[in-house]
C-alpha cells in the first residue's frame, strides 16, 4: 500500500461541486475564510465514486470543537471521549464536523492505546490531515476532497482501490479488528451493500478473531446489526455473517436451533428477501422486524417448553429470550414490545372467526404481524390457507380506512 500522498484534480476523479449539499459548501467555506482547512471525507466521498447517493456529508478539519462552535451560530459539541461537532444549518438538519485526529501520543511521539476486553482503545489526540487518513479503517473510508481546490487528497492508495473494487484495511488486519471488532461486520456490509472484494488478508483473519465481537457494547451490535440488514443487500450480509463465523457470536440460541433444523434459514431467506425489495423499493421498514425474524426460532423453542406453565407461557418465553440475548446484541424497549405483538399474534391468525378479525384488524401493529405471519406461510405451507384469507381481510381493511380517510379529509374541506 502506497504512503505517500496523491493528489486529482476535478476531472480525474470526477466529483463536482455541484454533487455537494449547498450547506456543506457554506460550513466549508465559513472554515476557509477563518483560516482553517476544510475537507468532505469518508462515506459520501466513497459513495459518489462509486456512482451512488450519499446520505450525509462529514467535514474534517484543523480546527478544534470549540473553534468551530465560535464560527457558527448554531453547533454543538457531542460526545466525551473524542469531541465532534454538529453544525446544524436548520431545526432538523446538521452536518458533523470532526478535527483531524491521530493515533499519535503529543510530546512522546508514542502510540497511546488501552487494552480494554482484548481491544485496542485509542487515546484519541488531534492531528494533520495525513496522520487522520492513516487512523481511519478502510482505504475507500479516508479520501478528503478540498472544496476550495476541488483537489482529491489520497494518503491510502483509495481512489485505486475503488476503481478496482478493492476493500481493504489501512493497517494490519489483525491490529485493526483488534482496535475495534465492529470492523469485521463492517467490512462484510461495504462488501454486500457495494459490491466490493476484501481483500484475502483482511479478510482470513475474521473467522479467527470473530469472537472478539462479543466484547462490543450490546447496544451498539443492535445498531450494527441494522445497518447490515437495512442496506438493501440483508440476504448477501446473512450469509456472509454464517460465511465469516459471527453469526453464531451475534446470535449464539438461534444459531444452535438452526444447525438442528434448517427449515428457520430458509425462513430467515425469505424474510430477508422481503426486507430487501422494501428497501429497495423505498418503503419503511420496522427495525423490530428484523430481531423477530432472527429470534423466533429462540423463542418457539421456549413457548413450548413454557406450555404447560400456569402462568402465561409466551409472556415467559419472551422475556427469557430478550434477557438471554441481551447479553449479546441487546434490543431497546422500544423495539421490544413490537417485537412482543408480533409473536403474540401468530396464533391468531389462525382463528377466522369474525369476533377475531375484528379484534387482530384494530391493533396497530396488525399489518407487521400479519407480515410475519405471510413470510412463515411461504416456508410453512400448513398455514398458507390462512394467509391468503388474510391477505383478502387485510385488503379489506386497507380499502375501508382509505375510504373513512376520504370522508374525513371531504368533511375538513367543506367546512
């Protein structure tokens, strides 16, 4: 890997101005013109040349956290072990601004890490530009693009790895899942959702070192695990968690399940071919959907060892199982009582009864069930009788409330 620094101009790397959020050019300008430097860096860089949308745009700069705070009117610095800063341009809008950082102890020239649960913690200090780029994970991760200049800056040998579809770690692999395990489901989400290729040395060491993910905060997995399967790409980032050995660290209970019966990960397949075509397509997806695919399998097991309990059986097995799991990715609160209606219902469906359609129709989260309820009828063919009466119920339903909608909204304009 290269080390030294490679500079393109607008037309070598093709990223325009016109391709940057206008407030981005205006924090980036207000920076320039006190003096400090300004770059656009990571994701949205790495997004645009490889012809996609970015979500965000991040700055990075010389500045520090409160030097930007005076520049703006409306910036808040966040966080307590490394200081960033969000510059909002609206009530709802903002855009994070971060200074360089370095890897590197000031005064002692020393690398400065903490050992804490076999990971590397960084005592993060600020820095330059070249010794920000080199603290980053991925080469694709640490191009900065100048915006007065409109010149690409590449420490890393990125802008190669992009055209050749290459995803590769800034350090030695091991050091750098070391640092931070999160970079092993990382690494396997930019390889599903970007179509890109670790590298054979970044990525040997994963099924090696996959354990080290349980000692990632359960709260942040419960994130990241998201951000895999929210990324329109959850079938290919399934498989790779299974290909790469962490699936079973993630999930420990349903993993055990499904190396006895197979039939949950064709059901887990199925899900997730669902949740891709939503994704794709733009529509909303319920995070709570995706744990209640992946812990259903945990939970059934239990519903029927807690049949016989007098107290209620599903209302046992459920907690066990967020209990159990959070131990491993820990699902908030929020979530779980989604994740509750979902499993709770599934029996329902399969009373037609009036009385029940009425019932199961009212409740709010009835579409999200009766989804799940579809996807195990695809697997589980017993049950598809009683999807496709759903489905015509539903459609029902759905037609009714657009109607009442209609009456309400005629009512509001005549008056």
């Amino acid at each position: 890997m290269k080390t030294n620094l490679e500079q393109y101009s607008k037309e070598d790397h093709g990223i325009f101005k016109k391709d940057i959020d206008p407030d981005v050019l205006t924090i980036s300008d207000t920076l320039i013109s006190n003096g400090y430097q300004a770059f656009v860096v990571g994701g949205c860089i790495r997004d645009m040349l490889l012809g996609k949308t970015p979500k965000d745009f991040d700055i990075a700069t010389d500045a520090s956290p409160p030097e930007i705070c005076k520049l703006f009117n409306k910036a808040k610095i966040i966080g307590r072990r490394f200081k960033i800063v969000h510059v909002y341009t609206s009530e709802r809008k903002y855009f994070e601004v971060t200074t360089f950082r370095s890897d590197v102890k000031k005064k002692t020239n020393e690398k400065k890490f903490k050992k804490i649960q076999g990971m590397l913690k960084r005592d993060n200090v600020y820095g330059s530009i070249s010794q920000d780029a080199f603290r980053r994970d991925f080469t694709i991760n640490s191009l900065y693009l100048d915006l007065d200049s409109e010149i690409l800056h590449d420490y890393v040998n990125g802008l190669d790895d992009i055209k050749n579809k290459k995803l590769r770690l800034i350090k030695k692999p091991s050091i750098s899942y070391q640092e931070d395990p999160v970079r092993m489901l990382r690494a396997l989400r930019f390889e599903s959702k970007l179509g890109l290729k670790l590298t054979s040395e970044c990525k040997q060491p994963i099924t090696e070192m996959a354990h080290m993910i349980n000692n990632v905060s359960p709260f942040r997995l419960f994130d990241e695990i998201l951000k895999i399967m929210h990324s329109g790409s959850a079938v290919t980032g399934y498989n790779k968690l299974k290909e790469y050995g962490l699936f079973k660290y993630l999930f420990p209970y349903t993993n055990k399940i499904l190396s006895e019966n197979q039939i949950y990960n064709d059901f887990f397949i199925a899900a997730l071919n669902n949740t891709d075509t939503r994704i794709n397509d733009g529509l909303h997806v319920n995070p709570s959907f995706i744990y209640a695919v992946f812990l259903w399998p945990y939970f059934q097991e239990l519903e029927v060892k807690y049949s016989d309990d007098s107290s209620s059986g599903i209302d046992r097995a459920f907690k066990k199982v967020m209990q159990s799991q959070g131990e491993y990715i820990a699902v908030p609160d929020f979530f779980q009582s989604t994740i509750f209606t979902i499993w709770s219902l599934q029996s329902s469906f399969l009373n037609l009864s009036s009385r029940n359609v009425q019932y199961l129709t009212e409740i709010s989260k009835f579409r999200a069930a009766y989804d799940f309820f579809y996807i195990r009828s695809q697997i589980d063919h017993e049950l598809k009788f009683y999807a496709d009466k759903w489905y015509e119920i539903q459609k029902n339903v759905k037609g009714k409330k657009r109607e009442r909608g209609k009456k309400y909204y005629g009512k509001r304009k005549n008056k």
